[in-house]
C-alpha cells in the first residue's frame, strides 16, 4: 500500500511540473510566431514593499513578450494600491520566527474603511504576484469595491508552495490556518475593514487550506470558494493527500464531515465549488464530494445525504454545469462543472501558469456568490484564537 500511494505522490508531481513545462512551451512559441510589428504589452513587475503604493504604468513594446488573449491584459494591479509586506504570525512548533509574507490590495476610489475583504490562496508553485495576475481579482477589486489579501507560503516551509492543508504535524493545515486568521485579523483591525464580510478563496492547495479555514474558523468567514479543490477530513500526510487528489476519498465524505465538525453546533458556511472536468491532478470527484460535505454543514443533508432542507436547481449551457442549492430563495451552496477544462483557473488569463481563458471567469462568478453573503455578528477574536493556538 506505501508504495502504491508514493507512486501516486510522484505521478501527481509530475503532472504539476509537466503543466509548468508546456506553459513554457507554449509561450516560446505563441512569442515566436507573433506577427512583426505587434509586439506584446506587459505590466512591469512591482518590487517588495513594504509601503502602499500606487500601480505602475505599463513599460514601453518588447519584442519577445507574451501578450495575453484575455481582455483586459494582466492588469494585475489595475488602479489601487499594492502592498507587500510581512506579519508576525503566532508562534508555530518547529519555528522560532513565523513570517508570513502577503500582498494586499486595496482598490482605487473607494475608503478602506467598512471594505469587504477576499483573502486569495494561491496553489503549489504560484507567488501572489502571479495569482494576482492569473485571477484578474484586483480588477473585480475596483469596479464593485472591496480589498484582496494574498499571503504567500514560505518556500522554508514547502519547496514548491504548497500549503499544507492535510495531515497534524508541525505543519498541518491548522497551523497555517491559524497564521492565516491572525494575518486577516490584523489588517481588518488596521484598515477598519468589515469584519461581517470576510471571504476566503484558494485554488488547488489553496483551496485545501481555505477549507480548513471555513471549517475551523466559521465566526470569521462569510463563505468560502474552492477552485479544484481537494476533499476533506482524509488526508493526514502528504502521500495520503495526493490520493485523495488523485482519486477523491476513499471513504464516505459524510462521515469525515462528522467525524472532523460538530455539524450541530455549526453555524452554516456558504460554499462555491468550481472545477475541471479534464483536470488529471485533483480529480473532479473530489468537486462531486466536497458538494455534499458543505450540504451537510449548512444542514441541507442528514448524515446519510437525504434532503432535509431546500432545493437543488441545475443549469447545463456553453460547456458548464452548474447546480444551485438553495433554502428560502437564497443560494447556499453551489457547484460549477466546467468540460474540457484542466487543473487552472477558469476564464483566467492564460499568460500565466495554471489559469485558463477556458470556462467562466471564475473571479467574477466567485464575488457574485460572495456579495450576498455576511458573517452577522462576526469580529476578531484574539482571545480565541491564543486559546487555540495553546
């Protein structure tokens, strides 16, 4: 069975690099092939800062530079403000100093005061610069108002980024939980965000950890969105969790729900789920079954998956399907099955590894669900999370 499951670990690293690979492959040739005279148009890469600062004005045509196919181009930072910075995150087993580096963004025309917040967790081998970039968030930021915090895994604590959203180490997923909630409780108290409208979105490990959060800490999230996301509640190592990447838990979904939450004392989480139907690194039965987790914790299954509450509605057009779950006219959960589409961020910009101009512009369809939602009664909660921390 070991060997088994370390023969999966390293076939799942090699679809991650071989991703990499023809990304790199393909732009070397979309730059060869570009007819003479257009030459592409890039957004200067920002230096760390510490500082808030404004967007940087596009450099000069270079010959040699890809241009993205997707409109607007990677306007990363569009017309706010973009920090980088670092937060002194709660002590952590096997760590004396716990930075945890971020970016964060803070839209032009609109007061930071009262701002909802997207916190952005970005996948394996990504910086926040790129899932910026990829995400297009930072645009949806300044046309309906609301802030983007991105904090980025150290690579001393994963060689390739990845957060570690399994297993009860050291560096299980509660412990960079626990750091994430204490970066986000840190900005809400410096820059009078809205602590009722916090939302948290990953893709990939991303969404792994974002689950942890929402599961661990729902007085802090208004909702939550996984974008090819893994299942929950199984994985307790890192070869345990490329099998469930690979093929989805292998046991009943419903019972690590129980096992992992009191679903009675749960307060409800608000869960968008989207996913590739062609994507061969988290398999799309993981999609299936993290569906019916957050139907049991919004309390709209019993834990044998009957309906006890609300209603399921299903929309098949252009390639996706997406099922609505709704109780009392509002959508509580909801699913989007995107055919053809592979481990990447729908309706991204494709310039940038792992998003895809494929499907839906996952950014834009993730804040329509999150605009709807509030945390009531949500605040900081230092007290709590030192006990945790304990």
């Amino acid at each position: 069975m070991a060997k088994s499951l370390t023969k999966i670990w390293l076939g799942g690293l090699k679809r991650l690099i071989a991703i990499q690979t023809e990304h790199a492959r393909d732009t070397a040739k979309r730059s060869t092939a570009r007819p003479a005279g257009k030459p592409a148009t890039k957004l200067r890469a920002m230096k760390p800062t510490t500082k808030v600062r404004a967007a940087v004005p596009r450099e000069a045509p270079r010959p040699g530079m890809r241009e993205s196919r997707v409109r607007p181009r990677a306007a990363a930072w569009a017309d706010g403000a973009w920090t980088r910075s670092f937060h002194s995150a709660p002590a952590a087993p096997g760590r004396l100093v716990n930075h945890l580096h971020y970016g964060l963004y803070i839209p032009g025309g609109w007061a930071s005061a009262r701002l909802p917040v997207v916190v952005m967790l970005h996948g394996c081998a990504q910086s926040v610069d790129e899932f910026a970039e990829g995400t297009r968030m930072n645009l949806l930021a300044d046309r309906f108002g609301f802030a983007v915090v991105y904090p980025e895994q150290s690579k001393h604590a994963h060689a390739h980024r990845c957060w570690h959203w399994y297993g009860t180490g050291d560096n299980a997923g509660e412990v960079e939980a626990r750091a994430v909630v204490s970066l986000v409780d840190a900005l809400v108290e410096a820059h009078d965000f809205d602590g009722e409208r916090v939302y948290v979105a990953g893709l990939s490990a991303g969404a792994g950890l974002a689950t942890v959060l929402a599961t661990h800490y729902p007085e802090r999230f208004a909702a939550v969105a996984l974008h090819s996301g893994p299942t929950f509640g199984e994985a307790k190592s890192g070869i345990a969790a490329m099998d469930v990447m690979r093929r989805g838990a292998r046991r009943d979904p419903l019972e690590l729900v129980d096992e992992a939450i009191d679903v009675s004392a749960f307060p409800g989480m608000p869960a968008v789920i989207v996913h590739g139907d062609a994507d061969h690194v988290v398999a799309p039965a993981n999609a299936e079954q993290l569906t019916t987790q957050f139907l049991r914790l919004n309390g709209l299954v019993d834990a044998n998956g009957e309906r006890k509450a609300g209603e399921m509605r299903e929309d098949r057009k252009a390639g996706v399907v997406t099922r609505d779950y709704v109780r009392g006219g509002r959508r509580v959960v909801r699913l989007c099955r995107v055919q053809a589409l592979g481990h990447a961020w729908s309706g991204g910009d494709e310039a940038v590894p792992f998003h895809s101009a494929k499907g839906p512009d996952a950014s834009a369809l993730i804040w329509e669900f999150f605009k709807h939602q509030r945390r009531v009664g949500a605040v900081a909660q230092p007290a709590m999370m030192a006990a945790r921390a304990g």
